[in-house]
C-alpha cells in the first residue's frame, strides 16, 4: 500500500516544484506598507500592478475609520453561529437588501467566500437530471463547482456563440431524452486572465431559442464596469437577462465575502439549501459593516470608476504605443503578452522588481502554454499618472532585453527566503 505523504512529497506539483528557489520572491511575496499603488517589498519601493483594489478603497480613511469602530464595538465574534440558526442580524439583511437593490434583482444572500460560496451555490441550483453548460476558461471556483454536479455537463469554447448554440443543442437534447432536468448556463462577466468580457448579450439573445437559466460571476465587473458599477450586465445593456448576479466583495470592495443576487423565491431557496452558508459560521459584523461602507462610497463616488478608468486606458493606451500585445482585453484587467521560458520569465520580473521598482505577476506554463508569458498589470484608482509612465518605460527596456536575450538562464534565480 503506498502512504499518501509519501506520494505527495514525490511530487510538489507544477508551481510547488520552484518552491525552493521561489518561495518568498515569486511565490508567496509579502507586500508591506499601507495597501496603495506603492508598497515595499524586500525592503524596496515598489510600484504594486497585483492588487484587485480596482476602486483604491483599500485604504480610504472612511473606510478604515468604519472597519475600525465596527471592530472595537463588535469584535470579530459577532454573531455567533450560522445565520439560520443564530448568526442573522438586521445588519446583514440590510447589507443584502442593498446589494439586491444596486444590481436591480429582488434579492440577494451573502456568502462568506466568493470561492466556496459559487461552489455551493452551483451545488444547490442542480440536481442531477440537471445539465450545467459553461464557459471553457471559467474561473477555478466554477469548475470546483462543476464537480459537485452529479449530473451531465458541456463545455463551450471560450467565448464562442457558435460553440455555445451547438452545446446548447447537445444540452436540449439530453434533456429532451431524459424527460426530466432543466440548463444552468455558467459563465463570466469578466474573465480575470486575459480581461476580455462574457459575452452575457449574446448568451441571453439564445433565450429565444434554447431554455436555460444563467448564472454571471462578476467578481471583477463589479464596481467597476457599466454606468453605475452595477457590472457587465449593466455595460452590455443585458443586466435583465442575468438570472443569477454574483460577485465577490475581494476585488472592487477590497474586502472579504460575496453575494448572490436574483428571483426571490430562487434566493430564498437558496438561503435554505446552500450548504457552504447553513454549515458555517456568519460573516462577522464589522466585515458586514464595513462592506455597506463601502457599497455606500462605490455607489456614490463615481469619480473612483472614472479614476481607475482614466488610468486603466493610459495604462493600456501606453502599452499598445510601445508595441506591445495587450491582446483582447475590453475592461481593466491589461494582461501583457511576450515570448520566453520560465526561466526567463522569472530572471525578467526580478529585473523589474530589483532595478526598476515595478511589481508585477506573471503566468507562465503550465497555466499557459510553453514559451508563452502573461504579465497581468491590474490598474486601479490608487495609480497615479507617474506610476504608470515609469511602469511603460520599465516594460519597453526590459523587453529589449528579453528579445536581446539577456534573462536567458539556466533555471529560477534562487530568490527563496534565508
Ligand atoms: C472570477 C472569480 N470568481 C470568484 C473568485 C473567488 O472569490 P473569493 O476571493 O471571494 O473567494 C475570484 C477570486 O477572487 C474570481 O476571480
């Protein structure tokens, strides 16, 4: 019989495997200081494009003044227990009632965690005569999701109506077969990696044609897309035709938590049946508190969207000046596309952190293919003019570098912690 310990310390996995070399520098960094586009790493100034703080509320003094005084009053025990059998309070379905107003559904139910709450949620919504149909690069908390699912699912090529309309066929017909099971259509109002946009119009328009219910993770689209923020179904005129709203409070909240929004009677439903929330203990109060804060300032400040907006299209604008691919992006999130091993890639990010005081992430295989490199810059209203023109000037010299060969070397530079 093999022991399972030994087996997994053959095998650290594809990023655990440089945990030697990378831990502490491109795993596992500790950014220190005041959450803003400046932050000290290793002791350096550095200009900070990793942070999903899209809106800069991170560290508004209303907010940490609010994140404060709810802590003093409440500590983070309040309420005891899960909501449905001692953790409710009046704060959290106001908190809720508030999300469900600003995304114009009937109702809303929060979760502690994005990740963990769509999993179940996903989990409630099926049962297995059910057919789940969804996006090919749907976020990791989607397909975890998918694997609760008893029953059938099919996968549509990223963002492809043709693809999409053809698994909706093979759905349909399951379905028809079976003579039971309804489709629940997953997808994203933005996905994070490449920046590009659900196509939640298109999607919807198939309503006519096919019957299916959708559900939207627009983790990265709320607060920061559409007039208002309400998100992706806002921007592309469709917000209606979203059955299911959620999104996460980590990324434009600059908190922790989530939400789901939609039809009461499906809300309620889940409320009584989603396993992640019944079987776990309540958000904690000045979490709840801080996060109507916060939906109050993202509701009444746009000036923060036309900030990170104004810096998102310098930012991007900079880059396609410069010659470099910023691929198919139509929100925020400006991935940057170059050529080189991992090795490179990593001699290349340590240049820039080392000798030009710019902090970025990249992906590199095996999340990508071999010899590909993403560099993911995420802009947000905390940037300034001058972070951004330094970070463009970093990026064209350290990419001659990299075309001229300079980062080829033998493996990870050893950067691992002492
Ligand atoms: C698209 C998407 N969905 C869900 C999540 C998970 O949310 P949370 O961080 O609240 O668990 C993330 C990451 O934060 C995400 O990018």
């Amino acid at each position: 019989m093999a022991d399972i310990f030994e087996r997994l310390i053959q095998n650290y996995g594809p990023i655990g495997q440089h945990r030697e070399r990378a831990h502490g520098y491109f795993a596992f960094p500790k950014l220190e200081g005041e959450i803003g586009s400046r932050m000290k790493f290793r002791g350096k100034d550095v200009v900070v494009w990793s942070l999903n703080n899209y809106l800069g509320l991170a560290n508004h003094p209303d907010i940490r003044k609010v994140d404060g005084e709810a802590s003093v009053q409440y500590g983070l025990a309040s309420p005891m227990g899960a909501r449905m059998m001692s953790g409710n309070t009046n704060h959290h379905e106001q908190l809720e009632k508030e999300l469900a107003e600003f995304e114009q559904k009937e109702d809303a139910i929060l979760l502690n965690y994005g990740y963990q709450g769509i999993m179940s949620a996903i989990d409630a919504l099926c049962g297995r005569h059910d057919v789940i149909v969804y996006d090919a690069e749907s976020h990791a908390c989607i397909i975890d999701g998918l694997r609760l699912h008893p029953g059938h699912r099919y996968v549509f090529k990223h963002n492809d109506i043709a693809d999409f309309d053809k698994q909706l066929e093979r759905a349909t017909a399951l379905i028809d077969k079976q003579g039971r099971g309804g489709i629940l259509v997953i997808t994203e109002g933005v996905f994070g990696m490449a920046g590009d946009q659900g196509i939640l119009k298109e999607i919807i328009a198939l309503k006519s044609k096919y019957q299916f219910r959708l559900l939207a993770d627009d983790a990265h689209g709320f607060g920061t897309l559409g007039e208002t923020g309400m998100g992706a179904g806002e921007a592309q005129g469709c917000q209606d035709g979203i059955d299911l709203y959620f999104s996460t409070f980590a990324k434009s909240m600059a908190s922790i938590g989530a939400f789901l929004a939609g039809p009461k009677v499906i809300i309620d439903y889940i409320r009584y049946n989603i396993r992640s929330q019944i079987f776990a203990k309540s958000l904690p109060m000045p979490i709840v508190l801080g996060n109507l804060k916060r939906l109050q300032m993202l509701r009444t400040m746009p000036e923060l969207r036309e900030k990170l907006w104004h810096n998102a299209l310098r930012l991007q604008q900079g880059l396609k000046d410069n010659g470099f691919d910023i691929g198919k992006t139509n929100t925020m999130v400006t991935p940057v596309y170059m050529k080189g091993g991992v090795e490179e890639a990593t001699a290349m990010v340590m240049d820039l952190r080392e000798n030009y005081g710019i902090f970025c992430s990249i992906v590199v295989y095996p999340v990508i293919p071999r010899g590909h490199i993403i560099y993911r810059l995420i802009p947000t209203a905390a940037h300034t003019d001058a972070d951004i023109d330094a970070t463009i000037k970093a990026f064209s010299e350290t990419k001659a570098k990299l075309d001229a060969g300079a980062y080829k070397v033998e493996a990870i530079p050893d950067m691992a912690e002492a």
